[in-house]
C-alpha cells in the first residue's frame, strides 16, 4: 500500500463576484497565514485564481472554509488536488488585480461560455469526432513545452493578445472547437470571446492539462 504523502498542492478558480476585494483580501491572507499555507492567491470583483499548498489538513481546512463562505454559496471550486512531500511555495502571496486572469477580452463567463467537457469526455470526443479541433490557449513559452497533436497555436505572450489572433482560426468556425490550457481559466473567458465573435460550437477543457492529467493520464499530449 503506497504512503500518501504529507502535503497537498491546491489548485483552483473561482468567478462569482467578491463586493469588497481589498477587504476580502485581509480576510483570506489571515486564514492563510493561520493555517501554514504558502501559495499564490488574486483577489479581484469578478472572483479568486489561487495556488496554494499545505499539509493535508490545513489545505483540506482552507477548501472547506471557501467553500462555506457565504460569498460563495452555491458556487463550484473544483479544486485540483495533488500529493507532495513538502511545500511547494516558499511564500504567501494574497493580492487584488483587475481579473483574476489578465485578458482585457471584455466578456464575464459567468453568463456565456464554452460547454464545459469533463476529460473523459474530452478524451472520448477526439476519439470518436473528426469534426473536432484543439486551439491551445497558452503562452509560446507553454504551448512550446508541450501540447496535444494537432492542436492550433498562436505567437502570443498571454490572453490578451488573444483579438490579434482569431482571425487564424477563422476558417474553423464549422467545426467543433476545443479551447484548452493549463488549468482551465483562461479557457474560460477565451471560449466566451469565440462565442462572441461567430464561433457556435465551442467547447473547452475544464479542469485543463492537469485535470486531464490527474484523471485520464494525460494521453496525446
């Protein structure tokens, strides 16, 4: 029987609306730093992007009190756990940004995304669809690291170079288009900025590269 090891490594997004950033702030580096957490979290009024780690039940702790915020009520983290023998981190980051994730794309997923495909759904649609093709979401120096077959790229340094782009994907729109990246949450506002802009059948990765890695293994990447 394998040992499970001591330390969790969390990963997660969040968007529901936080009404005071800054005060919320505080309030989450506080229990961070009372629970031995080491990580980075981003505050901003469309939700929370964190990554943090701990020992198991501190990090088991933490997702319970987020969980049971009434912020957050009904909301689902869906966090992305994994095992580790020591910390991760060396520091604790808590701060307040714009947008949990930089992207100046001008759409709020939380009304209109891309249908969400859980990785074995992922898996089992480009095995079974030819109509379907992967656009990575991430940056050159992450899509250069590694990426599914196939899939379409753009020389682009972070999402918000995303407009000057789309247009190399314009022949695409009959298709089926997977978004992907690597943990799901530029996905999020990518696959709703194809949608705006004539894409109908939009879908993305949910949990990214690394849900797909810790449930179906990671195959053709």
């Amino acid at each position: 029987m394998l040992k499970m090891k001591p330390y969790s490594v969390l990963l997660y997004y969040n968007y529901t609306p936080i009404p005071n950033p800054e005060e919320y702030r505080v309030k989450h580096h506080l229990f961070c730093i009372e629970n031995n957490l080491l990580g980075r979290v981003i505050v901003a009024s469309e939700g929370l992007n964190g990554t943090v780690s701990g020992l198991q039940a501190d990090c088991n702790a933490y997702m319970k009190w987020l969980e049971n915020d009434p912020i957050f009520a009904g909301a689902d983290f869906d966090f992305k756990v994994e095992e580790n023998e020591a910390h991760t981190f060396n520091k604790l980051h808590v701060r307040v940004k714009n947008e949990i994730v930089h992207s100046d794309l001008g759409v709020d997923p939380r009304f209109r995304t891309g249908k969400h495909l859980k990785p074995k759904e992922f898996k089992q649609l480009l095995k079974n669809d030819p109509d379907v093709v992967l656009v990575d979401m991430r940056s050159n120096y992450e899509h250069e690291l590694g990426r599914f077959k196939g899939a379409y790229t753009f020389d682009m340094e972070n999402l918000r170079d995303l407009p000057q782009h789309v247009q190399e994907i314009e022949h695409l729109k009959g298709k089926k288009v997977i978004t992907y990246c690597t943990g799901g949450i530029k996905c999020e506002k990518a696959s709703a900025y194809l949608l705006e802009k004539g894409f109908e059948n939009v879908y993305q990765l949910h949990g990214g590269i690394i849900k797909y890695g810790l449930e179906e293994g990671g195959e053709d990447f």
